[in-house]
C-alpha cells in the first residue's frame, strides 16, 4: 500500500459527485468525508474506510495501537475541567480584572506555546493526550508531576503544534523546550514550588528543560510596562501568581492571564477563495463560534497556511479586539489549529 507524505493529499472518490481529500500533517491523518469529521476523538485518533484503502488496515492499526499504548493513567473526574476521567488536574486561570491589586503577585511572560503535563513518565496534555516525545528529549526529567509548557519560541506556535503533534517522535523536538512553572505533587507556598524546579533543573541540567523566572509586580504601572515589553517581543501576554498560594485543579482567582487581546475558539465550516495576490489559494476561513455566530477570519495565515488550510470542522484559535454588539469578533486574527479542543456542541446559528 502507499502512503501520504507529509504536507501531501491524496484524492479517493467517494459516494457523491465530489472527492474526499485524504491529508498527512504532521503525522496526523485526515480525510474530509463525514464518517471521519464526526467522530468524537481527537483528530490523531481518528481513521476512517478511506485513509485504511489508501495506508491499508495494518498501517492504520499500528498507527492507532500506537497511541493506546502512550494513553494516560486516568486520574479521578473531579480533576478534571469537564473532559472526562483521563484529563490531568491542572490549574488553569482567570482574566485579569482591574479590581484585583496585583502588588506582589508574582509575574511572569504567557509562553505561546502548548501546555504540557508531566506525569513522571509521559506528557500529557490537558484532555489527557499523550505528547509523543523522543526519549533523548525526555532524558532527566523527573519521576514526579512538572506543569509547564513546550515552547519553540516567540512567534513559533503553530511551528510548536506542528512537532507537538505528530506521532514519529522526530528530530524536529530539538527546536522545542519544556518550560516548566510548577510542581504540582509539592503540598506547599507557589514559592517553595517555583525554587523545588529552579533547583531540579539547575541540579539535573535536563538537556531540553528549564524553568520559569518569575518576579515580583510593584504595581499595575509595572505590569503594563512589562506587558507593553513581552508583546513587544512577539509574546502572548503575562501570568500572575498570588503569593503564598497552593496548587489546585480547576480554574482559580490565584492564577491570572493578563493580555492586550483577547482569544477563542471557533469550528472551521468553509473555506473563502483568495483573491488578488491569494488567487488560486485560501483567502479567509469561514468559522462558527460555540453560540453559532459565523464570522471570516482572513489574516494571520501564513503563505503555506493558505494552500493547505485546516480542513472543514478544524477547531482553530483566533484572536480579536472586541466583541460587536451582535457578538460578532472584531478584527480576528487566525492563531493555530486547537490541539485537544472539546467537541462543539450543536448551535444555532446567528
């Protein structure tokens, strides 16, 4: 049997009048028939009769048993943020307010990168996914739970989704960090935590990992300098840690993203033609909110991203200004396919 190169699609015809279109990205399989786009899983998990005529049944069986030898341990349900028994109890955070102080809370860049859970043996991601990485990339790393990020620099995130995902454990992890900011299992202060991994990496030297400096916010003066400094850069934003405070599952007021835009999430439903320099090629993506609010995306694409666009019912990320008073996001901005997204559920459309 053939297979399908990476970056490559291949054309099988289908019940009705058009093709479906199988796609190799990354090493994740796709193809655009229903009985694919309508499974409940993640897309690295599905397959369908199509990809198993074009790869044949033993490719697709040892790519998918491949995966449930890498599944998770489950952990208890109420660890999780409403994705079932196998997700890792991360903390997660809330929008800043301006009535929160935030005087010597502890302050730190927003990485743009993907959210890593170390359990002590694998990555994991927060539905629970394992993150395929090579053994070399994991060498030193502890038997105990680390929370961070795998992060491939600034303006990188989509490079970053792009190795994260795959499932060959390839070369392409040596662009790639794990930035660890905290260590879950150690029942104590964000401080004592936050220096438990500054001496882990310092004492172990893990080739491929280091930590988070945090510092103190003066006042929001300082933050908004430095927020004004990290974006500048090409960063996301900041994250803010109450002093003092404990590690806990769940979305907490101890843990705060500051960011000048704002982002979500939105289901690709169709693909706008280009016009101009794009003729030939992808100019917007048609997307739907949760709510069913349908809108364009048309910028933060790249050129590649263009001619091989997220295919129909992709979760991707964009980011926006503000909402019209129709709800409606105002100059959206495509981020990156959505690793690990929830499924959506049925809207109405607006």
């Amino acid at each position: 049997m053939a297979d399908i190169a990476d970056g490559e699609q291949v054309e099988v015809k289908g019940s009705g009048k058009n093709p479906y279109i199988l796609k190799n990205t990354g090493g994740v399989y796709s193809c655009t028939c229903p009985a694919w786009r309508n499974q409940s899983v993640g897309i690295e998990r599905r397959t369908c009769k199509h990809l198993r005529k074009v790869r044949g049944d033993e490719a697709e069986n040892t790519r998918l048993g491949t995966l449930a030898a890498s599944a998770p341990v489950p952990v208890r349900e109420d660890d999780s943020e409403g994705s079932g028994a196998k997700a890792p109890p991360l903390l997660l955070a809330h929008p800043w307010e301006n009535d929160v102080e935030l005087t010597g809370w502890w302050m730190s860049e927003k990485l743009d990168g993907v959210r890593a859970y170390w359990d002590g043996k694998q990555f994991l991601s927060r539905q629970g996914n394992p993150f395929l990485a090579p053994e070399w990339f994991t060498a030193k790393l502890p038997d105990f739970p680390l929370d961070g990020e795998l992060f491939g620099g600034q303006r990188k995130f989509q490079h970053t989704v792009s190795i994260v995902r795959r499932q060959d454990r390839g070369e392409g992890w040596k662009s790639l960090s794990f930035v660890i900011f905290d260590a879950p299992g150690v029942d104590a202060p964000f401080e004592e935590r936050l220096a438990r991994c500054q001496r882990f990496v310092e004492e172990m030297a893990p080739p491929y990992a280091r930590w988070l400096p945090h510092e103190p916010c003066r006042d929001v003066a300082h933050l908004r300098a430095e927020l004004a400094r990290v974006e500048g850069l090409g960063g996301e934003g900041l994250m803010l840690r109450q002093p003092g405070s404990r590690y806990e599952a769940g979305r907490s007021p101890t843990l705060l993203k500051v960011k000048s835009f704002k982002d979500d999430e939105a289901r690709v439903v169709g693909h706008v033609a280009g016009a101009g320099r794009h003729k030939g090629r992808m100019g917007a993506l048609e997307v739907e909110l949760r709510d069913g609010t349908r809108f364009s995306v048309g910028t933060g694409f790249s050129d590649q991203e263009r001619r091989q666009p997220p295919d129909v019912g992709t979760i991707i990320t964009f980011r926006y200004q503000e909402l019209t008073d129709g709800g409606v996001p105002r100059f959206p901005s495509y981020v990156g396919v959505r690793l690990d997204a929830e499924p959506f559920p049925p809207a109405t459309r607006r």
